[in-house]
C-alpha cells in the first residue's frame, strides 16, 4: 500500500541550510517562523486561535536517503531510526511543538521553530497538556544526554549518510 499526502501549506523560517540551525523547539527559543495554509484550507484554522502551542507535522524535504539506523548528533553510537527524532527516515515526517503567536488568515505566526524553510506542512492539532503532557520516568539512550542535545544546534554530519 501506498499513501498519497498532499501538503496543506509550506513553513517559513530563517533556516536555510541544516548546519547549525536548532535539532528541536526546546533550542529554538524564540526564533519566529510561519505557516502559511494554502486557500482552499484556511476554514479549518478556525478556533486554533486559543491555543498556545500547536503540534505540526510535515515533510522532511531536504532529508538523506533513509537509513534503518543512525548515529544522532552529538552521539558516537548507531541508534534504530526509530529511536531517533532524525530526519533519514524510512516515512520522512517531522513533528514539531511550537508556540503559537497569532493567527492573520492564512497566515500562522509561529516561535521555536526547527525546521528549514521552505518545509511542506502536512498537519496541524492543538497541543493539549492534559492529553499531550506526560512525564517520562525513562528517555532510553538519551537519558544521560537529553538537556544538552535539546539545547543545541545542528553540525554538518547530522542527519548525513
Ligand atoms: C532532529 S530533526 C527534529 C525535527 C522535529 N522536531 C522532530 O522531532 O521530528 C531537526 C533537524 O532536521 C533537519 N531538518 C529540518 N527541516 C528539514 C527538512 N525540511 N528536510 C530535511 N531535514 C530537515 C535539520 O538538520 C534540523 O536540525
């Protein structure tokens, strides 16, 4: 089976480029990105207002060939892709928690973006802490890492063959 998406916007943010540009919203903070909807999906942005945080999720456009393992960035092991939030992936969607500035339209204001600009957006759905919100008593391999990874940014090799 195969499954046909078609994009409902595009996301706009100062990353051109993946070196040194943020690895998740948590090192981002602050940095202002869009979405713009197309047309013909506007009316389903109606009530998203009231929300702080959305979930987005999209298309990793730039992302290598798609690997069953990988060596994340700032880890010296091969890690199962599954395991990894890294782009290489055999269904190359991404999935981001952002801050939700305002609505203008078509237009959606966003901070702590973390993907390249340019990025085709595939969804959009409230962030809800009462559903969304759990605290994690294990974080597997990225235990002893987690708090310096989520605050850095992107060298060249992340995400490479
Ligand atoms: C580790 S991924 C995490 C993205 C998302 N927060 C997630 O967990 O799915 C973030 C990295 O993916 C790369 N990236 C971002 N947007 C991309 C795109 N559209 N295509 C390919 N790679 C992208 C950049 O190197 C960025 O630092």
């Amino acid at each position: 089976m195969s499954i046909l998406y078609r994009p409902i916007g595009v996301l706009h943010t100062p990353f051109h480029e993946p070196a040194g540009m943020p690895i998740q919203p948590s090192g981002a903070s602050g940095v202002c990105g869009t979405a713009e909807l197309y047309p013909e999906f506007v009316a389903g942005l109606q009530d998203l207002a009231g929300f702080s945080y959305i979930i987005l999720l999209y298309h990793f456009h730039r992302a290598p060939a798609p690997k069953l393992t990988v060596t994340p960035f700032l880890d010296t092991e091969a890690r199962g892709i599954f395991a990894t939030r890294a782009p290489a992936r055999p269904n190359p969607i991404g999935l981001s928690i952002v801050r939700l500035l305002r609505c203008e339209g078509a237009t959606l204001v966003l901070e702590n973006v973390d993907m390249l600009d340019g990025t085709p957006l595939l969804d959009i759905k409230p962030y809800v802490p009462a559903f969304d919100g759990l605290t994690a008593e294990r974080t597997g391999w990225l235990e002893a890492g987690e708090r310096r990874v989520a605050q850095c940014r992107a060298d060249e090799r992340f995400g490479e063959p």
